[in-house]
C-alpha cells in the first residue's frame, strides 16, 4: 500500500474527501517528521513509537574498491510496534 492507497481507503471508510484526508496525512507526517528533527519521541499507545537512535562510527569497506573506510555516527530514525499492531500481524 502507498500514500495514495492509504489516503483513499480512509476517505472510503470515513466518508471523507480525499482532499481532507491529505491534509490530516500529511499534517500527520509533517508533525511526526519535525517531532523526531527535534530529537522528540511519538507515541501512539498500541500501534507504536517513533523515535530517533544513535548509530554508532564503525569501520566499513567499499564494495567496488575493496577499501577500509569510516563511516561516522548519525542519528536514525526508528520505529518500535506496539502490542496491539504486533498481535494484528501475528
């Protein structure tokens, strides 16, 4: 399913427009996006948590040249399931 499979099949179960849909969607995006920019956590009590990890420096190599190159820290963006998303996908 992607964004406008999901936009369309809420606005078919709740008898939404589409165009409102969008907009609650992509305010829901946009929300969660700057949420984790800011090095917040979201929390959706039953579906999940977004949240941000550190990813540690570590030595990798080039795959084309065969090379040992660093790669450096960064922050990443996670999500952990919650319980009642985990017992739907069982």
């Amino acid at each position: 399913m992607n964004k406008n499979d999901l936009i369309g099949n809420i606005a078919r179960k709740s008898g939404l427009t589409k165009k409102d849909v969008e907009l609650v969607v992509n305010g829901f995006l946009d929300e969660v996006t700057d949420a984790l920019g800011s090095g917040e956590k979201v929390q959706l009590i039953g579906f999940g948590t977004f949240e941000t990890r550190k990813r540690s420096g570590r030595s990798g190599r080039n795959p084309q040249t065969g090379a040992t190159i660093q790669i450096p820290e960064s922050t990443v963006p996670a999500f952990k399931a919650g319980s009642k998303l985990k017992e739907a996908v069982k």
